[in-house]
C-alpha cells in the first residue's frame, strides 16, 4: 500500500515533519477550503463598507449642501433686517415701510377669514357626512345581519329535521326483523342512506351559513371617505362668495390692488407718497380692516352670492371641485353704496382669476 496513512504516523515522525517546515501537506483537506471562505468574506465585507462609506460621503455633500443653502438664505434675511431698520431709522422711509407691511398684514387678514370659514364649513359638512355614512352602513350591515340570521337558523332547522328523519327512519328498519320483512327493509336502507346525503348537504350549508355570519362579525366597516365631490364645491363656492363680500366692501378703495401687490414684493418701496399721504392710507387701512372683521349681514351676503354662482358656474371635468374662473360674473350692484375714504368706485374684481387673499391656497381640492 503505497498511500500513507497520516494518522498512522508515529508522533516523532510528525513533529520532526513539523521542524522541517512540512506543515503545508495535504493531511487535511477542508483547511484551503476554509482559507477561501474567510478571504470571500473579507471581500464582501470590504464591498459592504466601501458602499456604506460612499453613502456617508453623499450624505455629507448633502449635509454641506443644505448648511450651504441655509447660510444663503440667513445672510439674506440679515440683510432684509438691516435695510428694514436702516428705513425704519429714516423719517422719509419710515413711514412707506409702514404703510407697506400694513397692507401685507391687511390682505393676510382677508385670507385668515376666509380660511377659518372654510374650516368651519369644512369640519361640519364632515361630521354631517361622517354620521350619514355610519348610518348608512350601520344600516347596510344590520339588513346583512338579518339576512345571514336568517339563513342560519333555516339551515340549523333543515340540519334538525334531516337528523330527525334519518333517526325515524333506523328505528323503523330496526322494528323489521322477520325475514319476510326483506325487501321493506331494503327500500328502508335506500331511505336512510338518501336522507343520510341529505343530511350532510344539510351539515354543509349550517357550516357555510355559520362561517358567513362569523365573517360579517369581524368584517370592519371601511373608514370614512372625506367630503364629497358636491360638499367640497359647495364649500368652495361659499369661499368664492366670501371673497367677494370682502372684496366688495373695499372696492371703492385701492386698497385690494395695493395689498395684492404688497404681498407679491418682496422689498419695501417707495410708492406710498409723502408722510401725510402716508398717514392717511394707514388710517384708511385701519378703518378697512374694521370693515372686513365686521360681521353684520356677512351670512346673508354669502348665501345670497353662492345661490348665485351655482346657478352660473361650471366646470372642467366631473371631478373638479374649483369652478372655471371666467364661469364667474357679477352683477350691476356690485358695489359698495358707502362712500370710502379717498378713492373712485371701482367694479368688484374676479376673486377667482386674480387670487384674491389667496384664494387658491383656500380651496378644497
């Protein structure tokens, strides 16, 4: 036998193979497999933190990048504060900057009241809606469960009254005990085995009758699906309607063209007069933003124009909930019998078309 076998080898002899330097011979096997395990595992580990440190480098460009874009947009709010107080410093600017960020103010007042209208028809329209549909499917679900009772107390009596059958039927064949009593208890035999079928059909229908009463037991009723199509145009129409009543008690003012511009500057400017002419635009502001709080006749006024542009908008597809904007007219009263301070009538504009107190961010969708 010319194979040597390596546990046959005397210890001397291994130990002297030792000091030889003969310790790479193939005694064992599984040792370069095991070397190739480890060194496929360093490999994928060396892959993994390679991609993971590559992410980490990404997310700190992205880091950089936003701290970056921050600073920007701090640097530039500091410098708006020092032009601010530069202006503010200055008696000839002072009062434009005023003037300025009263109109802003005044045309943010406009959208706050429209939002909290919106928001108050919006949360009861909802709890309206909310009670109608539970109602409905609380409805639904009881007609179900009367149905699916019904079904499974006429399936456990057809069960009752075919075990019955099959009991009357054996206790007569057990009573036929003559041999003359052959083909009777034959016939009997064919009896109890077709009342035996029906008996499991029976079975059968109990059991599926049961599953479909436990299954509409624990079936949950589905959630609430928000407002309708025809609520949130209601809602949106009122909103409409409401813009309109603020704008129309300033139109005989400028003061809805200047705010709407206020608001789409982003700088303070000059273009408000002198200190006198000043004064007089922000005790005209002051006395506008009294007329848009006030709320004398303003649910009157709303439901009388929503009545009217229901009957005159329209709408781009069945599932717009914002009218068409040149879907909406006005009519010859469309303007304010008081006479406002300092200022020529003026038509009621169309809310809809210029975003009026930011009617666009109002709307339901």
């Amino acid at each position: 036998m010319s194979r040597v076998l390596w546990w046959a080898v005397p210890p001397q002899v291994m130990k002297a193979l030792r000091q030889l330097g003969f310790l790479k011979l193939p005694f064992r096997h599984d040792e370069p497999q095991q070397e190739e395990v480890r060194v496929m595992a360093l490999f994928r580990n060396r892959a993994e933190l390679k991609k993971q440190y590559g992410e980490l480098q990404d997310e700190i460009y992205r880091l950089k990048d936003r701290v970056k874009q921050q600073e920007g947009a701090t640097q530039r709010v500091q410098e708006m504060l020092s032009a601010l107080e530069s202006r503010l410093g200055n008696t000839e600017t002072a009062f434009p900057a005023l003037v300025f960020y009263q109109l802003r103010r005044l045309w943010q007042s406009g959208r706050e009241l429209i939002e909290q209208f919106v928001a108050d028809l919006a949360r009861q329209q909802e709890d309206r809606e909310r009670r109608l549909h539970f109602a409905e499917l609380n409805r639904k679900q009881f007609a179900r469960r009367e149905g699916v009772q019904a079904q499974l107390r006429a399936a456990e009596t057809q069960v009752a009254q075919a075990h019955t059958r099959v009991g009357e039927l054996q206790a007569e064949r057990a009573t036929l005990t003559r041999f003359w009593h052959y083909f009777k208890r034959r016939a009997l035999e064919q009896q109890v085995q077709h009342a035996g079928t029906l008996v499991n059909e029976a079975d059968r229908v109990l059991r599926e009758a049961r599953e479909a009463a436990e299954q509409l037991e624990n079936e949950k009723l589905p959630d609430f699906p928000g407002l309708s199509v025809e609520s949130r145009r209601a809602i949106n129409l009122a909103a409409i309607a409401y813009a309109e009543v603020l704008c129309l008690r300033l139109v005989k003012t400028e003061l809805v063209s200047l705010a709407r511009e206020a608001t789409a500057r982003r700088d303070v400017t000059d273009d408000y007069g002198s200190r006198q002419e000043c004064e007089t635009l922000m005790a005209e502001i002051a006395r506008a933003r009294t007329m848009l709080f006030a709320r004398s006749n303003i649910a009157q006024e709303v439901k009388v124009r929503s009545e009217r542009l229901k009957q005159q908008v329209r709408y781009r597809n069945p599932t717009d909930t914002t009218p068409a904007p040149d879907s909406i007219s006005f009519s010859e009263g469309d303007v304010m019998a008081v006479q406002a301070v300092g200022a020529n009538a003026k038509r009621l504009p169309n809310v809809l078309t210029e975003d009026s107190w930011d009617l666009f961010r109002v709307l339901l969708r």
